[in-house]
C-alpha cells in the first residue's frame, strides 16, 4: 500500500490506548528489517531519517524511492509512515516533503518559544496543503542525536502551558515534550515527567510522542501509553543490536568477507528487535483496525 501520513495511525493509537514505534532507517538493510517486522506483526509502524543520515542514504529522495520500492518489492499491506527526524528548518522539511516524506518534525525547540512556534507553523501550513503529518518539541531532549549533544544541564522538562500554546498556535499533529528521555544509552534510571505528561496531554489533546524509547523500563512504556504516548521512537537499540550480530559473525569466522552474509544476520538482529518493541508497545496485530477506521490521510 501507498505511504502515508503518521496523523490517523496516531489519532487511532491514542483512542486504542497503545503506541507506534518510529524507527530510524540507517541503511538499506534497517529498512528491510523494519518492514518486515511490520508486516509479520501486522503493526503500523513509522520509518524514520535523521539529518545526520541524510547523506549517507544518498539524499531524501533516494531514501524515499528506496522505502517505496520495498514496500512494493516485499507486498506490504500495513500502514507505513515515512518521517523526518528532527528536521533543521522549514527548508529542510519542504524538502523532505517534495522528496515523498509523509511526516515532518521541525525541531526548533533550541529557539525561544515564540521562534519555535512561528517556525512550527510555517512547516504544519506547507505540510497540511500536502497531507503531510507535523511533529514539534518543546525542551530540550537530552543525549545525543546525530552530532547534536545536549548535556543534562541544558536538557529540561517542558513547560505544560508552553506545550498547549504551540499546539493552539500551530495546529501541529503531535507533541514531543522534553520529560527525562535521551538520545542512545541512558546513564541510570531514567527519570520520566509522568506529572508533566499528564499535564500536557490534557491541555493539548494531541498525541504525544517519547524520544529516546531505548533503555526505558517496560513499567515506564506502559505508563506513558496510558498518559497520552502514542509515538515511541527507538534508534539506538537497533544500532546496537545491529553491530553485536556483525561483530559475532566476524569473530566467530575470521575468514568471512562476504557483506551478504554477515549483514543477513544483522538484518536479522533488527528484526527481532523492532518485533518485540512492536509487542511492547502494543501495535502489533492493529494494522488493519487503522485500516478499516480509514484513518491515513
């Protein structure tokens, strides 16, 4: 089936007191992987590419053509979302959506909020004319993503009233609120705003969305599911597992050099790891709910 916009798989994840994973793409064979844990778990599911990533996949519409092109080659019949990540301006976001992108977030969280929200409104104005889905952030979301790094003294829990006045302002289609997640490993436990969440969920009514979903206690998804999150994203976990699978395939055979045989096995790794978040968060098995609601759009 056709890409589509994240808005109804979203809108119905949240009614369904469950979320979609968001998974980044970092290479032809994560896509392939992610794919196929869709389907085989009969879940939506949301691809995803980092400005970092951006030239490695050889520009937005190579990454785009190549996500299409497998949902034909390998017959997807899920709900499939193709996202921008942290988007770096309004022009990078038109970009993404002219190359085939369905979803856009503009991150301008780093600006004061009444840049943020003049930005995060140019991009939901051009998205919207294109059926395009908008995702914005208010605080800032510890960790590192790409080659941002944001310590935790800069890393903050957002403001409750900020978040519902973008939202009114922008009509953005969801909200990631800073609230205690980080980009890769978390260094402890991580410290989640359940409070905040609640808060910004009922003042703004909008899905909400959890970055950093690697390293998050099952108890904490579950929670978050039941406050609003409708939207987890998940990278580094995948990386990880990515790597470990190639690092054993070399180790146990030293004479191996052929790339198919040990990025299978990465494949693989991915596979599995994407499936079982898709469990977690409770996707699998309600693609065709969203299908039948008539929701992608």
């Amino acid at each position: 089936m056709p890409l589509v916009s994240m808005t109804g798989m979203l809108r119905q994840a949240l009614k369904d007191k469950y979320a979609i994973g968001h998974f980044n793409i970092n290479n032809l064979e994560f896509a392939q992987a992610i794919l196929l844990a869709a389907e085989e778990e009969q879940s939506p599911v949301i691809l995803a590419v980092s400005p970092g990533y951006i030239p490695h996949l050889g520009g937005l519409r190579t990454a785009a053509a190549m996500v299409k092109e497998l949902i034909k080659e390998f017959n997807i019949t899920v709900p499939v979302a193709l996202h921008l990540d942290h988007g770096s301006s309004y022009e990078q976001c038109l970009q993404a959506m002219y190359a085939g992108f369905t979803s856009v977030m503009i991150d301008a969280s780093h600006h004061p909020l009444e840049i943020n929200i003049a930005e995060t409104k140019k991009v939901v104005e051009a998205a919207h004319v294109l059926g395009v889905s908008v995702e914005a952030e208010v605080g800032r979301i510890g960790g590192q993503e790409d080659d941002l790094i944001i310590d935790e003294a800069e890393a903050m829990y957002a403001i409750p009233e900020e978040c519902e006045r973008l939202v009114k302002e922008t009509g953005v289609d969801c909200l990631a609120p800073a609230l205690g997640s980080v980009h890769g490993p978390y260094k402890g436990e991580p410290r989640l705003g359940f409070l905040q969440m609640e808060q910004i969920r009922q003042l703004t009514g909008v899905p909400l969305v959890l970055h950093g979903g690697t390293g998050i206690p099952l108890h904490d998804i579950r929670r978050a599911i039941s406050l609003g999150t409708a939207k987890i994203n998940v990278n580094t976990e995948n990386q990880l597992a990515f790597t470990r699978a190639i690092r054993r395939a070399l180790d146990e055979n030293t004479t191996l050099y052929d790339p198919r045989k040990y990025l299978d096995l990465a494949r693989e790794a991915v596979k599995n790891t994407v499936k079982q978040k898709m469990r977690e968060f409770g996707s699998s098995g309600k693609a065709k709910a969203i299908l039948r609601h008539a929701l992608c759009k």
